[in-house]
C-alpha cells in the first residue's frame, strides 16, 4: 500500500502545472518545429501532423511524469509530492 502523500497548497499545484505546459510546449514545440522546417524569424510554427504530434507528447509529458516519475519537473522544483501506483 502505498504511503499517504500530504497535499500540497493549490497555489504550487496551479503554478507547477502552468510553468510545465509552458515549458512542455517550447521546448517540444521548437524541436518539432526544427525537425519539420517550422522555424522562422520570428520563433516556430507547427501545423498539421506536426501540431498533433506536439498535443500527444505534451499529454505524454504529464502523463508518464505523474504517473511513473514521481512528478513533473515543476512539481520537483516546488517539492510537490505524488502518489505512485503500487508494483
């Protein structure tokens, strides 16, 4: 069973999840954009397939982290704990 996990305060929840889809979007999104050809002066641009691919990994990101991690890497810098499925 596992061990009980105190919540923490909604600000850091709130802030930890919007910091991580900031943070999922450019991140993966420059990258798609660099890999399809997406990247002008401005900053980059997906469409289409690339925009699909970028909507799967950013719920991929918060799926598998929370999931399996043990949190997000925003919920690690704010020291939110998670509570793990059993083995």
């Amino acid at each position: 069973m596992p061990e009980p996990v105190e919540r923490a305060k909604v600000w850091k929840r709130v802030t930890a999840a919007v910091l991580d889809f900031f943070t999922v979007f450019f991140v993966c999104g420059y990258a798609l954009a660099s890999i399809t050809g997406g990247v002008n002066s401005n900053g980059f641009k997906v469409t289409g397939a690339p925009a699909l691919g970028l909507l799967a990994l950013i719920v991929l990101y918060f799926y598998v982290l929370r999931t399996y991690a043990g949190g997000t890497l925003w919920d690690r810098i704010f020291g939110i704990k998670r509570p793990q499925p059993p083995d």
